[in-house]
C-alpha cells in the first residue's frame, strides 16, 4: 500500500525563505523549500558528534552491477517510493536491499532528501540502517540492510496455504520492537521525530523476527517549545491516519500512537486496517473492534483465527487494552509511547507455551474429578 494525500488543505507557509545550508552530497543539486525544517535535524544532529551524513554514496553504475542491472529475479517488492531490489555489494560483499525511486512515483526529491537526513542520523537497533544512497544525475536511489524476513504484512495478511503463522510470542516480541522504535523517535531523538507512515508493510524484520522501521520519507520533526503540534499537509496511509490529523492537519506525536494502535491490532487479529472484502461493517479494522472492546466474553472473536486458541487469555486482555488505548479518538486519551513499551515489553516476556498449559490444565482437571471420590470414600468409612 502506498501513501496517500488525505486532504487538500495545507498549513505550509506562503512565504518560503531560502537557507544556504551543507548539502548531503555534491549530488544532490538543490533541496526543496519544504524540507528546509528537516535540514535542522542534521544541525541538531552536531550536538552529538553527526556533523555530517554519514551514508556511502554509489554510483548508479554500482548499484545496477549489484541487482544485475534490476533483473526480475532481484525484484522483492514494490512501494510509494519505488520499486525494491535485492542485492550484492561486490566491495563489502554485502547484501543489501536498493530502493530506486519512481520519477512519476507520489515520492520525489523532498522525500528522498529526509530520508537520507533521517536515517544518517538517527540510529537505534529497532529502525533500519541505512547504507548509502545513489544521487546520481536524475537517478534517486537508497541502499539499506537486506531483511530477509521481509514486512510484517507478509507474515499476517494474505499468507499461502505452506507459510507458517506468527504464533502468540513472536506476534508480542514484534510489537514491542517496533514500538521500540517509535519510542526513540518520539523520546530519544533531539529534536523529536514524527514517524508519520506507521503500518504492517513499512516494519521490515530480521533474522529472529526482529523488527525494524523503514521508509522514512513522510517523517517530520515533532513540535518544540510552547508548540503544541506541527501543521502539515495530510499525508500517511488510508486505514493508520489519527482522526484529528485527518480533518485538521495538525501533527502530533498521539498520531503515531495512533497508528501503532492500528498495527498492534493488525498483529492480533490477522486482519487488515481496512478490507473492503469482508462484509458490511467490517471494512475498517478500528471500527469493527471498538465495540468488541467493550466486552470481554467478544474478545475470542477478535483473536485472529490462524492463532487456534494458542494464546494465554490474560495477555491477550492485556494486549487489547493497549491497542484500545491508543486508537482512542481523543488524542490526549492515548498514552505515550513509552507507556506503550513499558506494557508491550511485560507481554513479550511472558513466554507462552501452549504444551504447559495443556498439561496444567490435564491435571486440575484430574484433581477436581477425583476429589469428590476422596470425600465419599471420607463419608462411607
């Protein structure tokens, strides 16, 4: 799923003043107007010792020897930025995932620019590492770590008949390493980052299941000071958008909650943010489940069916409360992400095993059956 513009409202400024600044690269001829709020992360980026950006640049001519010229066979995938190759550096001996960017694609050079900015300076185990980038005359291309495992989405909607289901741990382990993530962003990263396209297709995973975030073009630098919010062109994915950032276009860090909300709920139900093949009132995955929420004798049915009851039921309480939390419509009813974490970081470590369990249950059920034989025989003696 690509990105989307959700409404034709923008706050951005009439006035734009052009700012001499360190460019990137020599390749990069000129940076938009838009961008120049982002060119403050790499100054704010100084102060920890990132005076510069720190991403290889390749030559076009590299990085079509890595994907044997983009043939068939290297193509893995297909996004709002571009088509994605995997590939081989022959001078590191690395493999690598190489994004190139569609020149009739929505992204263009101002998203190509914050996300060499973004992910040059912002590093944390749960995003994705940037490797270099391809400038090179009217070719835009980006070289990241290659995630074998792919997307999440991969591994929870649309799964072939011989894929293997994410069972209950993985599922927990996974949703706390991206909201991981998300916590650097909002807690960590001076000035604060807004994610701003949070879904199950832009969290990429590892060897392990480890989570990564990725695709950063769309990202914005939070509000600061006595500011409550960053206005902003309405930007992000049909089914994630906040609410209140969809009608106002007003940019918090409760819109990203909002969308990890979305995804957590994705990784419990199997279901997508928004299916237009299931029936009638079902379309929408946060509007399906509200009323759910309500309930906790409905909670099996919002389980996703592939886990087969193989889930511990208090955590599946738990993780519930959380996401019902953080798609609440009021924004400043959600948590903080790192409330998020802390709570997410409890149910991954509760390790399930559905064996134990199984076994626990055989032998109270054994004691109940044989305790009032022990009183009769109590009685009769």
């Amino acid at each position: 799923m690509s990105w989307f513009l959700c409404s034709g409202k923008s706050s951005r400024n009439a006035k734009k003043k052009k700012k001499q600044s360190n460019k990137p690269a020599d390749q990069i001829s000129s940076i938009p107007d838009q961008a120049k709020s982002n060119l403050a992360l790499k100054e704010a980026g100084k102060g920890s010792g990132s005076d510069h950006i720190a991403a290889h640049t390749f030559t076009f001519r590299e990085l079509a020897a890595a994907t044997k010229n983009f043939r068939a066979d290297c193509f893995v995938g297909e996004g709002g930025f571009g088509q994605v190759y995997r590939g081989h550096l022959e001078s590191s001996n690395q493999e690598v995932a190489i994004k190139k960017l569609d020149s009739n694609g929505l992204q263009g050079n101002r998203e190509f620019l914050v996300e060499v900015l973004m992910l040059s300076l912002l590093h944390h185990p749960n995003l994705v590492n940037l490797i270099g980038y391809c400038a090179d005359g009217d070719q835009r291309l980006l070289v990241y770590e290659y995630m074998p495992l792919g997307s999440l989405e991969d591994h929870l909607h649309d799964l072939p008949p011989d894929k293997k289901q994410l069972d209950w741990n993985t599922r927990m382990k996974i949703a706390a390493g991206a909201a991981k993530g998300l916590e650097y962003l909002h807690d960590k990263a001076n000035p604060p980052v807004i994610y701003r396209d949070l879904k199950c297709s832009n969290i990429l995973l590892n060897e392990g299941y480890h989570p990564k975030l990725s695709d950063f073009g769309l990202a914005k630098l939070g509000p600061v000071g006595d500011n409550t919010h960053v206005s902003t062109r309405v930007m992000g994915t049909y089914g994630y958008c906040a609410p209140e950032y969809a009608m106002t276009g007003q940019l918090t860090l409760k819109s990203d909650v909002y969308s990890f909300g979305v995804v957590l709920l994705e990784i419990i139900t199997g279901r997508k943010a928004i299916d237009n093949s299931r029936a009638a009132g079902e379309h929408n995955l946060v509007a399906w489940a509200r009323p759910l929420f309500r309930d906790r004798r409905k909670f099996s049915q919002i389980a996703d069916p592939l886990l087969q009851g193989q889930y511990p039921m208090r955590g599946m309480y738990q993780a519930l409360a959380v996401a019902a939390m953080c798609v609440q419509e009021q924004p400043n009813m959600r948590p903080v992400i790192a409330d998020v974490v802390t709570a997410l970081n409890y149910l991954a470590s509760q390790k399930y095993d559905p064996q134990v369990l199984r076994v626990q249950s055989s032998n109270t059920s054994s004691s109940a059956s044989s305790t009032p034989r022990s009183r009769r025989e109590l009685r009769n003696s």
